[in-house]
C-alpha cells in the first residue's frame, strides 16, 4: 500500500533537507546589501517594514496541504513577503516577492536575533519546512525568533514553472539510463522540451535564481529583520548557500551552523561521483542491518552483496517490464532507483525501504512508486510543488559545466564502479542541464571568508546525499579560525535531527550562548 499523507510529507521534508565558533558576535558594523558592483540595494528596500499576518495553507507550488498549526503555548506561525530585486545588478528595477515565515521567540527579554534557516534542495520551501521540524527547533526558539523563507524561484518565491502535471508524470516515468541509441534519443528530446517549457514559462526569472543572489536575498532579509548580523542554520544545500553568503559578507556573519555539508569544491562531476558513493553507502549499511536482523529481515540474502544483488535484479527486471504501482501509473526503474534512494536519507525510513522492495519483488510497485513520488514533490492528488523544476533552474545558473549525454556516457564505468546501484543513474544525471537556455556562473562556489565569525560545521559519517568528506572539505574552504568541524558517527542526512544528544547540545550551546565546540569534536 502507499506510504500515508503524514509520511509522505515526512519524506519529503527528510529530501529536502537535499538531494558546517567563537563566544563573541562583535566586530564592524554590518555592511549594506550589495549587488555584484558593490552598489548598496536601495534605501527603499532596505527600509521595508514587514506585515504579517497567520500564515494561509501552502500554495500548489509550495506542496499544498493545510496552514501550520500553533506552536506549544499558542505561538501563531506569521508570514510576510519581502520585496527583493529581481536583478541585483540592477536593483533600482523590477522587484520580485518573498515568501518569508517566522514564530516569535519565547523569550523576548533575552531574544538574540533571528535565526534564518534553510533546509535544502535546492529547491526546497522553507516556508513548508519549519513548521515541520518546529519540535526539533523548539530550544532555540528561546532566545531566537525561528525564521525561515522560499528562496527565489522556489514556492510562494516567483517560483519557476516547467511542465504541467500530466506532462511530469510522464517525464518522470522515462528511462533517465538509456541502453542503446534510440533511448538516448527519446531521453534527449524530452530533457528538451522539459527546459524548453522552463523557459516558456519562466524564461525572465531564469537567470537570478542563483544562489549568489540568494545570499543577497539574505543580506537584505537580515537588515529588513533588524539584524545586525545574520544569524543563519544551513542544511544540505543551505550549507552551500551559507558558504557563499560567508564568502559575499563575512563581516555580517553571526552565529551560524551547516549541517549536512555539500562539498563547496566539488563541482558538477565530482559532485555527482560523491553522491554515487553517499547512496551506496547508505544502501549497504541498510543491506548490513537487514543481514544483522536475520529472519526477521523480509529481503532474501544472508550478506550484503547477496541482498544487492537482489536489488540490482529487481532494476534490471523493471528496466525491461514495469509493474504495477498506484492506479494506472506503473512502477519504471528510474522511479523505483529515485524511491530506494529516497528511504535513505533517514534510518527513520529504513522500514518503508524493507516494505517496498519486497513489495516490488512480488509485483507490487505501489510503496516504490510512493516514494519516488515523493521525492519528486507529487502529491496524492496529482499535483506537483515546483521542488524539481527550482532545483533544475538553481544548479543549472550556478554550475558553468554543460555534458552532453555522450560525454556523461563518457564516464559511466567510474559511476558504476563506486555505486552498481546508483552509478548509472548519477552518471547519465551529468547531463540533465545540457539543454538549459541559461548559462551557469561557476565550477564550484567560493566559500573562503576570511573575518567571518566561527562557523559550526557538522558531518555526518553515514550520509547519502552530502557524504562526510564534505565537512572536512568546507572546513578548509572557509579558512583558519572560521569553520569548526564537528563529527557525528550516524546515518542518514544532516544530524542535528538525528535525535542524538551530542549534537544536539553542540549546536545549541553554539547558538544559545556563543560556546564555540571543539574543533574535531565527536558525537556517537
């Protein structure tokens, strides 16, 4: 059976999150927002007063679903639009609306600030996001009030549009690792008329979604909300954005952590390649509790290889006849490699992985299918948030590298050399901005900040979709006396909701009272 609205949502959230320490905050006054000459946004901007209100349901486009209910003691969720350029290289023009939301400190007397965060993606509604994770970020809220935001061209954020409904369905549904020529074909067309129909709709958009103006963004934000510094969480790709906001205006950063580290110096390739490596990771050590569990495991194999050999059969099975899933709609192989790599961005969904690949190995594709869907942003009435199509428009402005499909089959045997699972999949992903009509901006994002306060950054030995090495290489970026690396030994992706007491009381020793941790602190 399909995966239930309330797990279905937390999935998503745990994807999203997708596919990081000094006592003081001193320092120089903050500086203005800048745009890419330096030239301050306009006073007319930065002097915006907010108006919230309660916050509405969540648009198509942020997922849908019902407004966010109060917070223990009755805190009301508000949210605001923000005016922002749409061009920062020319911010006396047109301007675009942010979708911002927050819930008050408890504590006023002794509020620091605003805590900004940003859960991932990219792509990712923030404005979906936090209330979701409000129990987890209840601490905080004693001294913060709890900020989060759609990032351009994601959700209530202008947010970019490339196909209908019906149309994803059916873009989901294809082969993304062709076998032969023809499939190459039918892969390029559609990878064409699916950026083709970005453009269509969103073409004026397409060229500021990146994440350089996003920290702008954030710079305005933090001066709108009477900040003088930002104080800021980063997860997964949040971590990436936090980066280049440290790197654009080290001056302003206040207290901030990132958890779930993208690697700032990898680019399209090497990024892809770690995630390949992340994934399989996180499969085997799935494969090795279901072994530890004996019987009581639903999947046949006594080892690991014997259990993924059983997962690989079952996607060279599908790639050849899919099988039933929910209503009409059919279980590919894409569908259900994108649903395993779902259920592993949380030990928490290891159970759903269990039930659905046996399910699958019996014909029933339905849990698989659900999966996928949503990481995908589908819900159960049909209809998409614009997570994938913002992700699409945000990695394609930012990353320079354009591989067609024959270079990307260029470099499938080292794809499936770190990953049998995932590596054809990752490889053949090298080329999903090769039909972009907007040219990317870097290789990989420049991070270095020197000045900036300390920056908590926080690996994860187990995670999939921002594998650990990734911490160690952020640290570094940042520079001496910025970042400061703490390690947890767990699973899944990011830790701070991992429910581990370590952390937990790391991070929030850091952001409550300024207790810089550790470098090379450990959590188990």
């Amino acid at each position: 059976m399909p995966i239930s609205a309330a797990q279905r949502a937390a999935l998503l959230t745990a994807a999203t999150v997708l596919l990081a320490a000094g006592c003081s905050d001193g320092g120089d006054k903050a500086a203005d927002a800048v745009t890419p000459t330096g030239s301050p946004a306009r006073p007319a901007l930065t002097a915006q007063k907010l108006s919230w209100a309660p916050c509405p349901a969540p648009s198509a486009a942020e997922g849908g679903g019902d407004a966010p209910s109060a917070l223990p003691g009755g805190t009301v969720w508000e949210c605001s639009f923000l005016q922002a350029p749409l061009d920062w290289s020319a911010p006396e023009g047109e301007t675009i609306e942010l979708a911002l939301i927050r819930a008050r400190a408890r504590d006023s007397a002794k509020r620091i600030g605003s805590l900004v965060f940003n859960f991932g993606g990219p792509g990712g509604s923030g404005v979906t996001a936090l209330p979701g994770f409000a129990t987890d970020y209840e601490t905080l809220r004693a001294r913060y009030d709890l900020v989060s935001f759609d990032p351009r061209g994601v959700g209530r954020s202008d947010p970019v549009e490339c196909a209908t409904d019906k149309e994803l369905d059916a873009y989901y549904a294809l082969d993304f690792t062709p076998d032969d020529a023809a499939e190459e074909r039918t892969l390029s067309d559609a990878q064409k008329r699916y950026a083709k129909g970005c453009e269509r709709e969103a073409g004026a958009s397409l060229p500021h979604v990146g994440t350089e103006n996003a920290a702008r963004d954030m710079d305005l934000m933090r001066q709108v909300l009477g900040d003088e510094k930002l104080y800021y969480f980063g997860i997964s790709y949040g971590t990436e954005l936090g980066g280049v906001y440290a790197h654009m205006f080290p001056k302003n950063v206040g207290r901030a952590v990132f958890d779930g580290v993208v690697d700032p110096e990898a680019g399209v390739e090497d990024g892809a390649l770690g995630q390949a490596k992340g994934f399989q990771l996180a499969l085997d050590n799935f494969a090795q509790d279901c072994v530890d569990r004996g019987d009581e495991c639903a999947l046949p194999g006594s080892t690991v290889a014997e259990i993924e050999a059983g997962i690989t059969d079952l996607l060279t099975a599908l790639d050849k006849e899919p099988i039933a899933g929910i209503g009409d709609r059919k279980l590919t192989q894409t569908q259900a490699t994108n649903g395993i790599a779902q259920a592993l961005y949380s030990k928490e969904f290891w159970p759903y992985l269990e039930q659905g690949l046996d399910a699958a190995d019996g014909g029933d594709g339905a849990l698989l299918l659900s999966l996928s869907d949503s990481m995908n942003g589908r819900g159960e009435n049909g209809s998409y948030s614009n997570i994938q199509a913002a992700n699409a428009a945000i990695n394609c402005v930012d990353f320079k590298e354009r591989y067609t499909l024959g270079q990307a089959k260029e470099r499938l045997g080292q794809f499936r050399e770190a990953s049998p699972v995932f590596g054809d999949f990752m490889g053949w992903s090298l080329a999903s901005c090769s039909q972009w009509p907007v040219p990317g901006g870097w290789e990989h994002p420049d991070v270095s900040a020197p000045g900036s306060a300390p920056i908590v950054v926080v690996g994860n030995t187990g995670d999939p979709a921002t594998p650990y090495e990734g911490a160690r290489s952020m640290v570094n970026a940042l520079g001496k006396g910025v970042g400061v690396e703490v390690t947890y030994e767990g699973e899944g992706h990011g830790a701070y909701n991992s429910g581990n007491k370590c952390v937990k009381k790391t991070v929030d020793d850091y952001l409550l009272a300024g207790k810089v941790p550790a470098s090379a602190t450990v959590c188990k």
